[in-house]
C-alpha cells in the first residue's frame, strides 16, 4: 500500500470542523450530536480512504453534506408508500385493502390515548375485546356470534383446531387451495391436529362422496371457496345447501371458508357476484371464515362468524389469545364495518370500492390527461402513450373476473428487456416508487388506482434514469405475487 501524502490527510478537516460548518450544525439539530458525530466520522473515513487513493482532500462542507445523504437514507422508513399502478387492486405485496379515513382517525384515536379495550365503561367492569365488533358484524351478516382474529388464515386454522383437532375433517379434492405464502389446506389441517379426509375428484364431487365420508369421526365438513382458481368444463361442486343438510343430519358442523369475504353485493358497482357472508350463513353454513383486508376494504384481520356455540368453543381455545388482535385493528375495523351501515356512500368512503368501481372512462380521460406530462418527466428516456388495459381485483377475489381500465404505456427509449427493466427501475427509485407492470415489451401504469396526480408528478419530477442491468426477466403476473414491475 502507498503512503498517502501526509500534507494532504492533514488537509482534511476534524470531526469537530466539519459539525461547525453550517450543515454539521443542522445535522446536530436534526438527527442529535450523537448520530450526526457518527456520520461524519464515517464521511471522514471513507474521505481519508479517497486521499490515500491519491483523491484531493474534501473540505468541511463537503464532508457534512456526505454526512447529510447517509443520514438521511438511513432515515427513510423501509415500509415506504409506493404507487401500485401494477392494475391489481388488492396487491397483496403492497398491502391489499387502503384503509378508509374514518378507520384511519379511529385507529390514530386508539394510538393516542387509553382505550376501553376490554373495559365494559357503562357496567364499570372488565369487557371483552370482541365486544366491539360483535353487534355490528352480526347486524351486517345475520350471524349470531363473532369474533376475530390475526388473518383468515388464523381463523382457518383456530376453526379446524377447536372443532376438529384428533378428527377428522372433510374437504372436496377440488377445493384443496394453495392461497400462496405457504397457505396450503391440507398443510393448515395437518398444524391444526385434523386429519384430513379428501372427497370427490379434482373436477366432480357429489353429495354421495361427502356423504360416505361422514362417520363418528367427523370433526367438521370443510367448504373452501375457491377464491384464486376456477375449475372449468366437465365440473360437479355440491351448493351449500345441500352440504348443510347433509350436516345437520350428522350433527356435524358445516364451516365455509369464503375468503375474499364481501359485506354487500358487488354487482351493485358492475362486478360479478361474489357470495357474501350473509348468504353463505343463509344457505346453512355454521361457521364462516373470512379476511378483513380484501373486499371488505379493512385492514387485516380474520374473521370467524356463525353460531353461538361454536364461536364459544373458538374463544375457549388457548390458540385464540395467540391469534388475537390489537387495538388498532380493532379500531379500524369497527369504523370500517360502521360505513357499511350507509351503502350508498360506501363507494366513496371506501378506498378498495372506489378502486373498484371507478369507471373505465374516468380512468382513460385521467390517462389523456397525465401523458404529456408523465413524457416531460421521463424527459425522452420513455415515450408515454395512453392504453387500455385491464385491472384484476387481487388477492384471490374473482380471479376471473378482469376490469376495464386505461393507463400509460412506457416504451424505453433503449429497446428490449434491458430497457424495460431499466426503465422500471428507475420509476421504482423515486422519492415515492411508482410501480407498473410490463406487458407487450411496455411498462404500464394502470391509473385505476391512483387517487393523486399532483402526487405521482411530484414525485416523477426526481426521475433519472438508471442504467440498464441484468435482469431480462418479464413480471410473473400469476400467484400471490401478482405481475408488478
Ligand atoms: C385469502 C384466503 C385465505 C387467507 O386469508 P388471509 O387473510 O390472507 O390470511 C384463506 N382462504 C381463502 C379461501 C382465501 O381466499
């Protein structure tokens, strides 16, 4: 190694130097002595490295403006917003349902001050956490009793342990789903203590297969919705009600896992009908399990609705405790179900549902809008012109079911998939990353779900453009990781 030239490390300023500069004592007021003393002892290494590499010395200034920049990337938070222009509305990966305003206020509310969590405040006595959700999610489904969880896969899971653990629990073949994220059935059944029994065939079960399956044994008969696939052609599924009588007649329990779980009917907003918990406990089922940050538009949670006995039976399990959620939750989950007291406003208060339901031609005049602008940002890197295109509702609701929509179509400059993947990156190393989906060698923005335009500008206003890498690859638009680039 070469001696670096001591008169030019003397050169470099002192720790103390460099935090009496104007920007050292802004970093001080900012981010405290002792974070703003350690950055700039870093920015002073790696300035002594660049001497002894034969660089010229830094000054002070220069010095505690390096400070500054790792500062503050250090400071952004790793859980950032982001733009989901990728057209799939509930993306798990970016956080399925937005949270309305009121449940927002209602769980900021909950974060400031003590809260009457498990505190009856007219009896003066200790409550219950469910207490809260109770009334309203039996007004807005017709159950008897609720209660709620972690996630619907908890609610799966704490159903089949507390009604079939060391049973047997019955499920047609052709609804033994993989959600993703390692949510498989027959894995969930094998956690839960139940042994699982499969019925029918992948494309045709019949009530006499449930039938034959149902013995002392029995645990419980498992109906799943099959919320991500659809089996097509030559199929037989058994309707619920019929599986409910067939129940009744056992004295065995029917638990419906809906899944995507909707409070309304979503033909209302021109969407195809998805079962709604309320008719799935009207065609028999005794438990129904579902998620609270799909279609109903809340943030996570699970669901498990149904008859009072075995709702009792799945608070008395140890597990609950462990699955249970917070305030927070709690909070935001009860001033969302409230809105749903006032359907025709729904649309407008509830982020997920206005996503939805925004009309194709609404989005396409906001696409014509944005283009000449979205291309001077890009400023040649792209050419941007307007598309149709279709969104998917996400998260296994209606895998089928597509949306009209529009958005932008961005063509790099630089042809192929290095420059689609380029281009990519660099909207995806915005100050608030906007992330699209390539298609036909172009990256679209579906503006379905964008509710800010000052913002998205704002923000693209800070493109560069990042040089081409490796990566060819196009998106994977399959799965839980829905296409996204
Ligand atoms: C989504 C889904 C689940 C899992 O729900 P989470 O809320 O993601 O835990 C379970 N079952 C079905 C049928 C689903 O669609």
């Amino acid at each position: 190694m070469n001696a670096a030239p001591p008169s030019r490390l003397r050169a470099l300023p002192s720790v103390d130097e460099v935090l009496r500069t104007a920007t050292g004592d802004g970093l001080v007021a900012h981010f405290g002595r002792a974070a703003a003393t350690a950055a700039v002892r870093s920015a002073l290494a790696a300035a002594r490295a660049a001497v002894v590499a034969g660089e010229p010395a830094s000054v002070a200034e220069a010095i505690a403006a390096a400070a500054h920049a790792a500062l503050e990337a250090a400071e952004r938070p790793s859980l950032r917003p982001v733009f989901n222009l990728t057209g799939t509305v509930l993306h798990t990966n970016l956080g399925r349902a937005l949270i309305a305003e009121a449940a927002i206020e209602a769980a900021v509310a909950a974060m400031r001050q003590a809260v009457a969590l498990e505190f009856d405040v007219a009896a003066g006595r200790r409550g219950e956490r469910d207490d809260h959700l109770r009334g309203l999610v039996c007004e807005l489904t017709g159950a008897e009793d609720a209660t709620v969880v972690n996630n619907n896969a908890a609610a799966v899971l704490l159903v089949l342990n507390t009604l079939a653990h060391g049973r047997e629990a019955v499920v047609s073949r052709g609804e033994l789903i993989e959600i993703g994220g390692a949510f498989r059935m027959p894995d969930i059944m094998a956690r839960a203590g139940a042994r699982l029994v499969e019925v029918g065939t992948t494309n045709r079960t019949h009530l006499k297969d449930y039938a034959a399956a149902l013995g002392p044994e029995t645990g419980l008969l498992l109906k799943v919705h099959t919320s991500n696939y659809r089996i097509e052609g030559f199929t037989t599924a058994v309707p619920a009600r019929e599986l409910a009588t067939l129940t009744r007649q056992h004295g065995v329990p029917l638990v419906d896992d809906l899944g995507s779980g909707t409070l309304i009917d979503l033909s209302r907003y021109g969407l195809a009908h998805e079962p709604t918990v309320r008719e799935a406990l009207a065609a028999g089922a005794d438990v129904v399990t579902f998620s609270g940050d799909k279609l109903l538009g809340g943030p996570q949670a699970g669901f498990i609705v149904g008859r009072r006995d075995l709702v009792a039976a799945v608070n008395r399990n140890p597990m609950k405790r462990a699955l249970r959620v917070d305030k927070l939750r709690l909070a935001a989950l009860e001033a969302t179900l409230r809105l749903y007291r006032d359907p025709d406003r729904l649309a407008e208060r509830l982020p997920t549902l206005r996503h939805l339901a925004r009309p194709a031609a609404e989005i396409a005049a906001r696409a014509a809008r944005l283009a000449p602008a979205v291309a001077a940002a890009l400023g040649g890197a792209a050419s941007v012109e307007t598309t149709a295109c279709r969104s998917q509702i996400g998260s296994g609701a209606l895998p089928l079911e597509t949306l009209d929509s529009a958005g932008l179509a961005l063509r790099p400059a630089a042809p192929g998939g290095r420059g689609l993947a380029a281009l990519a990156a660099s909207l995806r190393a915005l100050p608030v990353p906007v992330v699209g989906r390539i298609r036909d060698g172009a990256l679209i923005l579906d503006l379905r779900c964008l509710d800010d335009e000052a913002a998205l500008l704002a923000s693209l206003a800070a493109f560069a453009p990042v040089a081409a890498g490796g990566d060819d690859s196009e998106g994977d638009p399959g799965g839980e990781a829905d296409g996204m680039a």
